[in-house]
C-alpha cells in the first residue's frame, strides 16, 4: 500500500475546503491507516516482496485486488494437502495442542480435522493407531526398531536371557537390558505406547514386566489374574488383553484386560472356545484369534472375533488351516499370519471376511518371531521341521508382494518376543 500524493494547494488566499469533501480528509485517512499498518496495528499478515516486509489485513488486501480475494481460499482448500506431508504424532504433545490444535486457520479448516485427530490417537493409542504419519523420518535420530526378547536356544533346551533392538535399516544389533527372570519359554509380549509388556513364560506365571523405552529399564507391574503359558497378548483401544493359554491342567477360555492408567486388571468376556498357542492380533478396533490348540490337544481352524464396545465374541471365516504356534500381525487393516509349520504367508480381511494367500517362504516355520517395521512384515527365527531353532530372517512386502531373505540373527531363537517400537538411535 503506498501513500497518496497530497493535495493541491487552494489558489485564493484564505480559502479553506470543508473537510468532508476535500481530499484533505481523504490524505489524512490514508496516512493515519498507513502510520497503522507501519506499526503492525490492525494488520493480520505480513508480505514480503524486493527484501522489504509490508504488513497488511487480508480484508484489506481483499478488497483492493482480484488476486487476493481468490488467494485465501485457494490456500484454504491446500491446507490439508499440505498438513498430510507433516508428522503430527512426532511432534510434542504439549507443543501439538497449544501451537498446532489451537490455530484458528487449523480449527477453521474441516477437511483438517481428521488428521488433527489421527494424530491424537496416535498420543494415546501409540502404534495401535497405525498411522503412517507416526514413522520418523530417514533423517530424524529417532527409528523404528525390532526387539527380540528372551527364547529357546537351537535345541530349544536353554531359555535364553538376550534382549536386542534391531535398526532394519543399518542393519545394527543394539543390546537392551535382560528381562529379569528370565528363564521363561512362550510367553506373551506386546506393545503399548512404545513401551514392552512380558507376561506369563512359566506354568500358573502370574507376573507381567513392563520395558520402559524412555527409561530403559524393566519395571514390574500388576500380575495377571490367572497364570497362564503359551497365551498371547495384544492392544485394543489402549488396553491390553491376555488370551487363553495353558496353566499346567487344562487350556484356557479366560481374557483378561489391563489399564495402564490405573495398573489394574479386568475380566473380559472368554473365549468362545479355549486355546493356547493360537495367533491373537488386533485390526480395525477389535480382537481376532486365530487357530491354536483346543481342549483335546486338537488344533483348530476356528478364527474368534471380540469386540471391545460390546465385550462379545463371535465366530468369522474359518482359517484355511488348522495349526498352532502361529503369529499374526496386522498392516494397512490386512491380517498376515505366519507359522504353524506352514510354508506359506496367509492373509485375512476383516473387512469382507474373506482368507486368501500372499506368499510363499522358503521353508516352513513355527514359534517365530512376526512384527511389522517400515512397511513391511518382518519373519526372524523360529523352528524349522526338524524342531530346530533358526536364525533365518525374513521380509514380506506387500506393496510387491515379494519375500527376501535378510542378514540372519545374532543366534539361533524360537519361541521368542518380537515387537517394534520408536528408539533413538544415539542412545
């Protein structure tokens, strides 16, 4: 905005204009808006052109130039395109909530408001949420690492004590902490806001250890209502849940769930029918169980769903196999599940209750570690045929649908913990 140029002077002596209808006033109101908008008062942006900042109001912008009137809604509607290249969920919570949750052009924006709230399930769910916008960055020191915890040595007579952090990307093996106790075999282990949770690993086990990622130390928290071996765990909505498993006498139809808030337990609706060993994943806010051995020793084909809201089990799509020892893990809302002494990669989809299969490994395996890191399904160990442990790894894309053989394991495991978090790599 420049300034006006100044009025003529009167060419009679004493000659005054009346003031509403000379340009004078109109001098005066240029100059006093322009004094204004040098100062920054009753201005709302700022334009930079030639190296000079000008502050301006985008009313005023608007009302004086075509360009600007059609600008602001032009960038309106990229907001969202534009908000989808960010991060939110790696940003700091107290940092998301009063600079970025609470900006007027944000709140004003519906089409943002979805991924305001993705990024708060992320807050408070962790990797449950799924986001891809929750992987750190290439260039970041944070990244998505595997933990392998404890497991059967080659001839699966040693429990062993090893807990490692794999960076898929290096190719780095990082050692963490022992769990404490640690002669356990097939116990449970899952991840909840990128910290470990360890239950069970004896005959009646009650105990559940807690691996604090920002700590780095194994904490000890509230033990299970029933001892159980050979269950799983997995997190639904924030909360944990034990499933099935043995005590020494009998296979088990109980559920349990756990609060990290409150650090207490809670009986859930049981199992429509009692398992150990079974694969237990969860997709799409509910609960899937998946095979296993039933009352009899018997394996089954039988996939149960629960859901949370109703605390209800149901029956889906029988599994095109009956197998225990299985693993499961859920990407992009597709359930992939691996073992069971199977040589091929099987997928469900909750969606249309529909099996079909993805691939093919190199060999059959059983008691795998499963999780899923950078995209892609991630197969390390397990026992071959021959009822040996191995240290094969394996990726599954399922983008190409193609499986790779990786660099093997530090040691031969089966039977072991396998789960991904967010570390810092310069720890």
């Amino acid at each position: 905005m420049r300034e006006a140029p100044g009025p003529a002077e009167p060419s009679e002596p004493g000659f005054e204009a009346p003031c509403a209808a000379s340009s004078c006033h109109a001098q005066r109101v240029l100059q006093t808006l322009n004094a204004y908008r040098r100062s920054g008062t009753l201005t709302d942006v700022v334009l930079r052109a030639g190296g000079r900042d000008f502050p301006c109001h985008r009313a005023a912008l608007s009302a004086g130039s075509v360009y600007f009137r059609g600008l602001a809604p032009a960038r309106r509607g990229q907001l969202r395109r534009l908000l989808e290249h960010v991060r939110l969920p790696l940003l700091a919570p107290a940092y998301f909530l009063e600079k970025v949750e609470a900006d007027e052009l944000l709140r004003a924006c519906g089409d943002c408001r979805p991924l305001l709230l993705e990024a708060r399930a992320c807050f408070i769910l962790g990797r449950e949420a799924g986001a891809l916008r929750a992987r750190p960055r290439r260039f970041m020191d944070l990244a998505e690492v595997i933990v392998v915890i404890g497991g059967c040595d080659r001839k699966g007579l040693l429990k062993l004590p090893f807990a490692d952090a794999f960076h898929p990307e290096s190719q780095r093996w990082i050692p963490l902490p022992s769990l404490p106790g640690y002669m356990r075999s097939e116990f449970a282990a899952c991840a909840l806001r990128n910290d470990i949770y360890v239950s069970g690993g004896h005959i009646n086990s009650r105990d559940m250890w807690m691996f604090s990622s920002h700590l780095h130390t194994w904490i000890k928290v509230a033990s299970m209502h029933k001892g159980r071996w050979r269950h799983k765990m997995a997190t639904v909505q924030g909360q944990l849940f034990a499933v099935g498993g043995f005590d020494g006498l009998r296979r088990l139809r109980s559920v349990e769930r756990y609060d990290p808030f409150s650090n207490t337990w809670a009986s859930a609706a049981p199992l429509l029918e009692a398992v150990s060993s079974a694969a237990v994943v969860p997709c799409a806010g509910q609960l899937y169980v998946i095979g296993g051995a039933g009352h009899d020793g018997v394996n089954t084909d039988k996939v149960q769903c629960f859901d949370p809201k109703e605390d209800q089990w149901s029956l889906r799509s029988p599994a095109p196999f009956s197998q225990r020892c299985l693993e499961a893990v859920t990407l992009e809302d597709i359930i992939y599940v691996v073992g069971g002494l199977m040589s091929k990669i099987f997928t469900y989809d909750p969606g249309t209750d529909v099996w079909g299969e993805a691939a093919v490994l190199p060999s059959p395996v059983e008691s795998c570690g499963v999780t899923v890191c950078d995209g892609k399904v991630h197969i390390l160990g397990g026992r071959d045929d021959h009822g040996e442990s191995t240290d094969n790894v394996f990726t599954f894309d399922p983008s190409s649908g193609r499986v790779e053989a990786q660099p093997s394991m530090q040691r031969c495991t089966s039977s072991h913990g396998c789960v991904t978090i967010i570390q810092s790599l310069g720890r």
